[in-house]
C-alpha cells in the first residue's frame, strides 16, 4: 500500500485530497493527477515523489494523464501537454476548441495517436474531441460528429480500434472505417445517460460506469 498525501505538510484547509486519473509510463513509473491544485505524484522504483511547478509542471493543477505508444507522457494542465525530452510541451489545440483549457479525458492508440476531450469550464457549450497524430489533429464536436454532448467524461480505445466517448447525455462510438453509433437509455439497455466512465474487459466487452449503476455491452 501507498500513499501520497499529507507527509508533505500542506497548507491548512487542505487536510483531505482527491487524487484522480493514473497512467503508468513504458519505465513502469505510475503517474496521478492531483484534482485539487497539489501537483501530480509520480511513483518511481518504489518511491513516491510529489511533483509541482518547481519541478517543471506547467501547474500545479492538473487533470487527465496518459502515455502513449511510443512512450511519451501526456497531460492535461490548463491546456494539453507531452513530456518531451524531461520537458513539458504544450500543444496547440485547432482555433475552434482553443479556449478549452480543460483536458477531462486521454486516450492513447496504438497507430500513435492521442485523443484528447477537453471542455471550458465558463462556456460548458463549447468543447469537444481532439484526435492528435503528430501534427496533424481532428476535431470531433456536437456541431461536426454525432457526439452526444460537449462535455466528454471519458474516452476509450477498444481493441478492435473502436473509439467510445463517454458524457451525461449518453455514449457514443466511432469505427476505424468513421461509423457513429449512438448509445443511450432509449436505443439500448444502458441504465442511464449519465456516463461517467469506460472499460473493456478481456472478452471485448465494453463497460459503462453511469450515475445509476453500472452497464455492459456484449
């Protein structure tokens, strides 16, 4: 058991801290963000290290994290981020979603590409998908694609090179071929349409985390 929290003496008021997403690296290190503005935590070769803007961190806010196939370090820090070189580097978004500073969700592929949901936190209309390879990005918003709402909660990658997303107005999910399938309380059995999270099983089930339990499709 591990735990990264209070042995650094944080201010008052911060007596309690919510650690969200987790992404382990091709070196076997275990990155998580930290959902209140205390850095990230890094466990390295048994050693958990807390690190903030002193140590290079864009902020010390950050949310989603994930490393893809060739090995580098993404994260969302008011902005999305790759770990180049020991250095953090933004990355530009398309001018349609540029105002959208938070990146709630990341997903790598393995042809190299990382799909980035990022939102805005005083303009909750705007925000979407990005599909970043090299440099080269797509946008998938309400307004261009089938998705089902702005704010996406999480993104997934299946096996069979199916994308899902997940929001509070249902799923959705893309093929390698770009058929949009939308998946909500209506069409299928899925419990309810607020979708939190997304997992596929070694069977090739795909999993659905909602706001009322929890549902699975075959």
């Amino acid at each position: 058991q591990h735990r990264v929290e209070q042995v650094e003496a944080l201010p008052a008021g911060r007596a309690s801290e919510r650690w969200g997403r987790l992404a382990f690296d091709h070196a076997g290190a275990l990155w998580v963000t930290n959902r209140w503005g205390a850095g990230m935590g890094l466990l390295r070769e048994g050693k958990w290290q807390r690190l903030t803007a002193s140590d290079g961190l864009p902020s010390n806010s950050n949310s989603a994290v994930a490393c893809d196939a060739g090995g580098v370090v993404w994260a969302g820090f008011g902005g999305l981020y790759r770990l180049v070189d020991g250095k953090w580097e933004r990355v530009a978004l398309p001018a349609k979603l540029e105002g959208c500073g938070h990146v709630s969700a990341l997903a790598p592929s393995t042809d190299g590409a990382v799909w980035a949901a990022v939102t805005s936190g005083s303009h909750p209309e705007l925000g979407g998908v990005v599909r970043v390879e090299g440099e080269q990005t797509g946008i998938y918003t309400p307004a261009t694609s089938p998705l089902p709402s702005a704010r996406v909660r999480d993104v997934l990658v299946a096996r069979n090179g199916d994308v899902w997303f997940a929001s509070d107005t249902g799923a959705a999910r893309v093929s390698p071929a770009g058929e949009w399938e939308t998946v909500t309380s209506v069409n299928s059995g899925l419990c309810c349409n607020i979708v939190l999270a997304l997992a596929e099983d070694s069977q090739g089930r795909i999993w659905f985390a909602t706001a009322d339990g929890v549902s699975c499709r075959e």
